[in-house]
C-alpha cells in the first residue's frame, strides 16, 4: 500500500438494529479504534439499493481517518424489517433518515452533536430537506446528487 495512503486508525464495525415506524431498520455502526466519542457521519443509498452496495467502502474510509460511521438500510429492503418487501416510500425513507439521525444522537460511542449525513442519488435528496441547524455540522456530502425539488413533488410522496 502506498504509505501516503495509509490512514492512521483501525476499523471495528458492528451490526446494529434501530427502530423505524413499526419495525427497525438494520446498519453497521463503524468506529474508529482509539478515539473517545468521534464525530459521525449517517451513510444511505437512493431508491431501493441496501447498504452492501459499498457503503461500507466509505464507512471503512471515514472510521480509518477518526470519523466513525452508520451506514444503514431502508426498511422493507435488505435485513431490514417491514412488509410488504421492496416497497418504495419516500415518505418512509425520511422517517428512516429521521430514526437514524435519532439513534446517533443517542449512541453513547459517538459524539451525537457532531452529525453530517452522505447521501447517494435519492439518499442526497432526502436529508437536504433539513435545516441547517438540525445538523450540528451543517454538512451533507453528496454522491450522484439529486436535486430536491424532485422530492417536492406531490407523487414522491
């Protein structure tokens, strides 16, 4: 590996389940070893894509430089609870955004008042919605963004 690469912190990922409406849904929570309470970034996908589909290639980045991550998936996809399967909702994906940003502010191994969320296509579009000031970063990192007036529209909901 080339040594200016190299990033200074060890990894460790755990599998965490946290509720959303009336089930859960499920995520890896990736900490950086040696730092006490790290900042955290709150990782989704647009649509219907799950968390294996290589969130965990920039949760592993973010945790390696001391930025601790989760990254989880929307319920009725993946290990994630609700039925009926692969039912696309964006009303329910905000709750799932809303849950998420919830437990991290509680998650004692983090610091819960230093959140920025990352969001790819849709999962960009989605927490744009919140003010600034709901996010103690005031950061969101998009991929493939999404311009947010398409999820004004009436029919996305």
């Amino acid at each position: 590996m080339n040594q200016a690469l190299r990033l200074p912190y060890r990894v460790t990922r755990q599998d965490i389940r946290f509720d959303s409406g009336e089930t859960y849904c499920s995520a890896w929570l990736y900490l950086p070893v040696g730092v006490e309470k790290p900042p955290i970034v709150v990782l989704g996908h647009g649509l219907g894509a799950v968390r294996e589909m290589r969130l965990d290639a920039f949760s592993e980045r973010f945790a390696a430089a001391g930025i601790a991550t989760l990254a989880f998936t929307y319920r009725y996809f993946g290990d994630s609870g609700g039925w009926p399967r692969q039912l696309m909702s964006v009303k329910r994906q905000l709750v799932d955004w809303d849950a998420a940003l919830d437990f991290v502010k509680g998650c004692p191994d983090v610091d819960g008042s230093r959140v920025a969320v990352w969001g790819s296509s849709l999962g960009e579009g989605m927490p744009s919605r919140w003010p600034a000031d709901i996010l103690s970063y005031g950061q969101l990192l998009a991929s493939v963004p999404l311009p947010t007036v398409w999820l004004r529209q009436p029919h996305w909901v």
